[in-house]
C-alpha cells in the first residue's frame, strides 16, 4: 500500500497545485510562491510536508533552493492504483455496453420523452 504520508500531503489543495506545478518542470522557491498567491512561509511549510513525504526533492542552486517531484513515490502510488483503475475500467465498459444495447433497442424510449 503506499505510504499513509503520500496521502496525507496529496490531500491539501494547495500542496497538490505545488505537485501539478512541479510535473511542468523543477522551480524555485519564489517561483512556487508567486504561481500558487500563498506566503512565503506557507509555502515553505507545504514543500517541507510534499519533501517529507518524499514527493519532491530540493537543490541549491546558488542562494535559490530548487524544487523538483520525485517520481518514484508517484510510481509507487501508481501501482497501488492499479487494479482499482481495472476495476473502474470494467465497469465502465460494462455500462459502455448496456447503453450501446439500449439505443438500438426500438422499444427503449426516445431522450426526448
């Protein structure tokens, strides 16, 4: 199963518009502040939990710290998404079929009535 603190980062809006940023390209800190409107120290605090988790990585680059994601935990979720992804797949086709049979069934009533 993936890791309980993969699910508790990715559950803060903002820190999954940090992640959305980041699968762009690596950014600076400032960078991060300016695009998601927050703070400064709110955003340092969103990337510490997103970096704790493992979701990012950070490198200095001069007096700028650089943010990157790390794909492997989005692997590891990825893969943990799997089969419920199938499950849904399946399901869908199923319903895919049953409308396909209902609208060349003349008794089935019009989307008009």
């Amino acid at each position: 199963m993936a890791d309980a603190s993969l699910w508790t980062a990715l559950a803060d809006p903002h820190r999954r518009a940090i992640v959305a940023l980041l699968l762009e390209r690596p950014r600076p800190v400032g960078e991060i502040v300016e695009a998601c409107g927050l703070s400064q120290p709110s955003t340092s605090k969103h990337l510490k939990v997103l970096r704790d988790a493992g979701l990012v990585r950070v490198r200095q680059d001069a007096q700028r710290r650089v943010y990157a994601l790390d794909p492997a935990p989005i692997a590891a979720l990825d893969a943990w998404l799997a089969p419920y992804r199938a499950l849904w797949n399946s399901s869908l086709d199923a319903l895919g079929r049953r409308l396909d049979e209902t609208s060349d069934d003349p008794q089935a009533p019009s989307p008009k009535d």
